[in-house]
C-alpha cells in the first residue's frame, strides 16, 4: 500500500493506535498532519516521524471545538494543498455508573461530536471538490457490545458506526468512502490508565481473547492503512473489529 503524494491527517496522533497510524502512512510516503490535543505530544510524535525525512506537521488541537477542528483544516490544506485521508481516532473514557453519570455532554463532545465535525469539516473544504477521499473513524467494542460503567462511552462508540454508515452512503456520489475499525483491548495510555498491566481485571480481559494476546497499537494501525488505501477501493460503510477474535467469542466485553 502507497501513500506517496497523499496527505492524510490523523486525530489523537500523538500516541498509541494514532501515533502508529501516523508512522505507518509517512513511511509508505504520504505527508502527515498530527492532531492531539496534548501539544507537546503532537510536536513530539511530529518530530519522531520527521526523523525519517517524511513531511509531517503538528496541528494541536481540541475535537470538542468546532472552531479549533476547521481552522486545523485550513492549515492542513494551506500547507499541503488538499487533504486524502482523514483517520478520526481522538477519543476519551469517562466512566460512571450510569444513574450517577455526570460527564455526558463532555464524552459526546469528543468521542462522538469531533468525529462528526473532523469530517464534515474535511469533506467540505477538499475531498468533496476533489471529488475523492477516504475516511476512517475509531469505534470499540463498545461500539458492537455494551460494557458496564460507561454509558457515554458505549452510546457514542455505538453511535460511530452509525454514522460510518450514515457517511458512507451519502458522500459516496462525491467519491469519498468512509469505515471504521472497532479495536478490541489494545496496549495504550488510555488502556495501561484504567486497566493497569498485572491487574486482576487485565489478565481476565486477555484471558478472554481467543488470540491469546493484548493488542498492539500496530495490530490496528495495519487495518486502517488498508480502509485507507485504494486496496480497499471498493470497501465502504464498514466496521471492522480488529479485536483477536473477541467478538466472535462473545466474551470481549464481559
């Protein structure tokens, strides 16, 4: 998969599934744009990748404002001219029983608004009148199966797939296909923060997988390149759990 004169942006880039996303799409040639909310991360995970004489850029920024996510776009486009790629990837656990859940309107301004507006943001300012683009968008298992204590969390996975399909059906007459990989339990900040590595509750979860193995941010990035790529040309309105087999156990989210 060749990504050589393509430009592909990337929310949450910098670090875990993001991070080895970006990695991955500079060294089979495109130019990356690394959005994090975290500024030093997304200038350090710039400055890593521009170790290897790929061009990349950090454009920090929060998802959860709409203002933030279309002048980034602007920037993008400034600077490189158009936008191919979009990999929608930033996202927040806010977790909490759900008859005391205080934090709604912040996980659905982030796990679920920013993806919305990340798009539309990007399809309207390049791939619509280029008439081309692909689109790719993080969901979870949570996004396929509910889990407890995280009711923010599960409905705006969930909702991630809808409008995957929802994308994909009615930007396709602009040539712009949209998926979405639902990633099973992978090895990140996100994850080591709330399930810490030798706990009770980490080695039951990999116990579960039928591969037998925690995920790698790498295990997910792979799956992206290829719903990005024209390999996956005919390839639209999907999600794809990358997860060891979880799903088709039935136990990933028990």
């Amino acid at each position: 998969m060749q990504f050589k004169d393509k430009v592909v942006v990337i929310t949450g880039g910098g670090s875990g599934i993001g991070f080895s996303a970006a990695k991955l799409f500079a060294a089979a040639g495109a130019a990356v744009a690394i959005n994090d909310v975290r500024r030093e991360a997304a200038a350090e995970a710039a400055a890593e990748i521009a170790k290897s004489g790929a061009s990349v850029i950090a454009i920090p920024g929060d998802v959860s404002q709409e203002s933030e996510i279309h002048a980034n776009v602007k920037n993008v486009i400034d600077r490189f001219g158009r936008i191919d790629v979009l990999v929608s990837n930033a996202g927040i656990p806010i977790s909490g029983p759900a008859e005391d859940y205080t934090q709604w309107r912040r996980s659905v301004a982030v796990n679920l608004d920013g993806m919305f507006y990340w798009a539309q943001s990007v399809a309207k300012q390049s791939m619509i009148p280029n008439k081309s683009g692909s689109i790719v968008m993080t969901s979870s298992l949570a996004g396929l199966a509910a889990m407890r204590n995280d009711i923010g969390y599960v409905t705006c996975k969930h909702g991630i797939v809808g409008m995957t399909k929802g994308l994909a059906v009615e930007w396709a007459k602009f040539g712009i296909r949209v998926n979405c990989i639902a990633p099973g339990l992978t090895d990140s900040l996100m994850v080591r923060q709330h399930m810490p590595v030798g706990s009770d509750a980490f080695r039951n979860r990999v116990a579960r997988i039928p591969l037998g193995r925690l995920g790698q941010p790498e295990d997910q990035a792979k799956v992206i390149l290829f719903l990005a790529s024209d390999d996956a040309a005919y390839v639209t309105g999907h999600t794809v759990p990358v997860d060891g087999g979880q799903m088709a156990l039935h136990s990933g989210m028990i």
